[in-house]
C-alpha cells in the first residue's frame, strides 16, 4: 500500500514509494542514495539540462518521422522538452553530478522528468508510465551512452560561447589600456632586472594579444566539441534504432539548438573516444595559465605602493586587512589566479578520466562534464571580474615611470646608437658606481644637447614600433 502523499514505482530491483508531486521517479531515487558525493546536482548545470532536454525533443521527432512514436506521445514529449529548456523544472534534476554508471543517472532522471511533464500535459497523473514511459518512450532510439555524450557536447559549445564573450570583453579592456597608456615610457624588464625602455601601452598591449589568440584557440577546440554520437546507442552499432534514425535526430538537433552538429564517421570509435575533451581542456588550460601570467604581472606591476614597483595602481576594491590600517590588497588577479590552478587541475582530472575509458565505452565522462564545466564558467566569471572590478580602473604612475627610464642603466641601449658604445659603457659605469641617472649624466658631459636628448626619449622614438 502506498504511503499518503507518495506513489509506487517499480524497477528491476523491485517497489519503492517516491513523493507523488515528484516529477522523477525510482531510478533517481536510487541514484540520488547512492551517490551523495558532492552535494551538487545536476541542476546546477542549466546548459545540461537545456541540452538533454533538447536531445530528447530531437529524438522525439526522429522516432516521429520513422513512425515509432505517434504524434500525440511525440508532442506532449516535446512540449515538456521546450519548458525545461526554458528554466522550468530545473529543481528536479536532482541527481549528483558526479555518479557512477557513465551518465545514466542523470540520463535517466531527464527521461522520468520528461515524461512525467508529458503525463500532466495530456491530463494524466504522474507515474502513469502505461501512457508515456520514460525509457519506452522518452529514451526510445537511445542509449545512455549516445544521449548523454551528446548533451555534454552541446552544453559545452554553449558554456564555451559563454567563455568566449567575456573573454572578449577582458580583452577590450586591455586594448584600451593599451591606447590609453600609449605615450607613458618606463623600463621593460627581463628576469625581473632592468632591460630597455618601453611604453606601457606596449605592455598592456601584450596582454589584448594573448587573450585574442587563446579565443582563437578556443574556437578551433570548440569546433571539434560539435561531433557527436546521437544513433550509436550502446556502443556504436546503432542496436534498436531504425534505419535513418542517426541523420533524423541530428537534423532536428541542429534545428532545436542552432549548433552545426554533425554525426561522427565512425559511431564505435565516437562513443568511446574522449579526444575533444581532452583537447578543449587543454586550451582552457592554455588559457589559465597565461591570465594567472597577466594577473603576476598586474600585482608585481602594483606592488608597494610605497617600498614596490608602483608603476600602476590597482582600483582599491575593498580593505586588505584586519591589522595593518591602510592596506590594500589586489585582491582580483588573486582571485582569478585560484581560478586558474582550479582550471590547470581540473585538466589534470579530464587527461586521467580519458585515459580511464576501456573498450567501447568512457565511463567517466560525469566527472569530465563536471570539471569542464567548472573550468569554463569559472574562467568566464574571472575574465568579467577581472575586467570590470580590475583592469577598467587601472591608473599609471606616469611620472615615476619616466624617472625610472631616465635613471636606469637600461637606457644606455636606447642612446648606443646616439652617443657611441665608449661612452654609453662609461656612463653605465658611472651610473652603477654612484647612483645617479644616466640622463643626467649624459646632460652633464655634453654628450647630448638637452632638447636632442629630450627627442632620444619621446616613446615612439625609445620604445621602437612592437
């Protein structure tokens, strides 16, 4: 007899009771008790729930066309598909995000969702699975293992689209810096020593760059995410979809997302191959690593401001201390650079989880799903913050930075061509053995008029064209 307020669903390992106004039903119940892992669920993941709901309304359609769903089934699947990808129902995907069973929890869990959404819509009570059944019908033509890789694919090029916005945003705001640091001149520095004279806009300039080419790396992975298994079912036979199914699904697809998805060449080697995880990984890696390098720089750059580099000042976001009154800390490239360790170990946990697949299958494409998920949506809000809270509210220490060019041994490169090898070599000297500016110096012995020298130093002159 069922308990008041529950219904009774049935399953290979026998009866269970779940709360009636659940929309999922046993085979998430189990799940939801044997994996209390993290504590976050799949619900926190709206790209994957959007796209599961998708690949369900894509197959529904399929199975439609090649007559093995009737259009009343087919819509009211669909219908529930369309909600969920519209924010409704999120609540109850409630499954672990990370489980065992290569993704048929959460699989599952869409299906018992779906299906039940489709049960209200044609007026029935949930758990009435002889009208609408989860796997009979909401998982029909499908596999766990070509639905769900799928739904990973297609929430990871949305994630991504996502990623690649705010880093162009970030990106814009070092080109501005760049334009607007233009003319500032200081000193550039190899191995933390003095090197040659550069502007800071050339310096800030270097960091637009690398961001610009890491989206252009980004893309090429993306591009790679779009090949998907949709019609291999099991392992990549095709076992219990009809003939036409693979094109069907992937035609309606394209159409629901608007993603150029193409269905691999070789279903076998696509089910269990892992390759453009490990490849997208890399890059987001590629990425970390240089905005933790840009973000160094940023709090070396800052440092002080008294007994530091104080060449640039950080926007004072918040107070850096409960002890010492009148510190600010850089608070945001710290933040971002945890951002990027986060991302280079994630890497480290999709390379291993890739390598860990055996024969026909990867079992462990949750635990990829849910680091490259971290990794992109963890880097797109570092990349907004460091852009917003940060970089758009840098200032220059325009006259100590040229006081420092003009008492830096380095600038006796910039002024070889102009007073001679000889001489630049004695004032270096000079400059080391008694603390003076090479500037000064050059003025004091007449190897340069004053105005001459002031022309030697104008920063499209000193800094050259990089």
């Amino acid at each position: 007899m069922t308990a008041t307020g529950f219904r009774r669903e049935h399953d290979l390992l026998g009866d269970r009771d779940v709360p009636a106004d659940a929309y999922w039903g046993i085979h998430t119940l189990r799940a939801t008790e044997n994996f209390p892992i993290t504590g976050t669920t799949i619900a926190a993941y709206p790209h994957l729930i959007g796209a599961l709901a998708a690949v369900k309304e894509a197959a529904a359609r399929a199975n439609q066309d090649l007559g093995l769903l009737e259009a009343r089934k087919a819509d009211a699947i669909a219908a529930a598909c369309q909600e969920i990808r519209e924010g409704r129902l999120h609540d109850q995907f409630v499954v672990d995000v990370i489980q065992g069973g290569a993704g048929t929890s959460t699989n599952m869990n869409a299906n018992e969702v779906i299906a039940n959404r489709a049960l209200e819509l044609l007026g029935h009570a949930k758990g009435d699975y002889t009208e609408i059944h989860p796997n009979e019908d909401v998982n029909l033509s499908q596999s766990t293992n070509d639905a769900y890789p799928t739904a990973v694919k297609v929430s990871t090029i949305l994630a991504v689209q996502g990623l690649l916005a705010a880093m162009e945003i970030l990106r814009q705001a070092f080109a501005d810096k760049a334009e607007e640091f233009r003319d500032i001149l200081k000193m550039g520095r190899t191995q933390l020593q003095d090197a040659v004279p550069m502007t800071l806009g050339q310096e800030f300039s270097a960091y637009a760059v690398m961001l610009e080419e890491d989206q252009s790396r980004l893309l090429e992975a993306q591009s790679l995410v779009h090949e998907i298994n949709l019609g291999a079912t099991a392992i990549g036979t095709g076992l219990n979809a009809p003939a036409g199914y693979a094109e069907a699904v992937r035609h309606h697809l394209a159409d629901i997302t608007g993603l150029p998805v193409v269905t691999a060449a070789n279903l076998v080697e696509a089910t269990q191959d892992c390759g453009a995880f490990v490849h997208l990984s890399g890059v987001l890696k590629r990425i970390a690593v240089k905005l933790s390098k840009s973000c160094n720089d940023l709090r070396l750059l800052s440092s002080g401001p008294r007994a530091g580099l104080n060449e640039i000042n950080l926007p004072p976001v918040q107070a850096g201390s409960s002890i010492m009154p009148g510190k600010v800390n850089p608070v945001i490239p710290e933040v971002v650079n945890q951002v990027a360790f986060e991302v280079i170990g994630n890497d480290v946990t999709i390379t291993m989880a890739a390598e860990a697949g055996q024969l026909q299958l990867n079992a462990f494409e949750p635990i990829i799903l849910h680091s490259l998920s971290e990794s992109i949506t963890h880097l797109r809000a570092a990349c907004l913050t460091l852009a917003e809270r940060c970089v758009s509210g840098i200032t220059a220490n325009a006259e100590h930075l040229r006081a420092t060019v003009e008492n830096s041994i380095g600038l006796v490169t910039a002024l070889n061509p102009h007073i001679g090898y000889s001489a630049a070599t004695t004032i270096a000297q000079e400059a080391l053995a008694t603390g003076r500016g090479v500037a000064e110096l050059v003025l004091e012995k007449g190897l340069l008029p004053a105005d001459r020298l002031a022309a030697v130093l104008r920063p499209e002159e000193v800094a050259g064209r990089g």
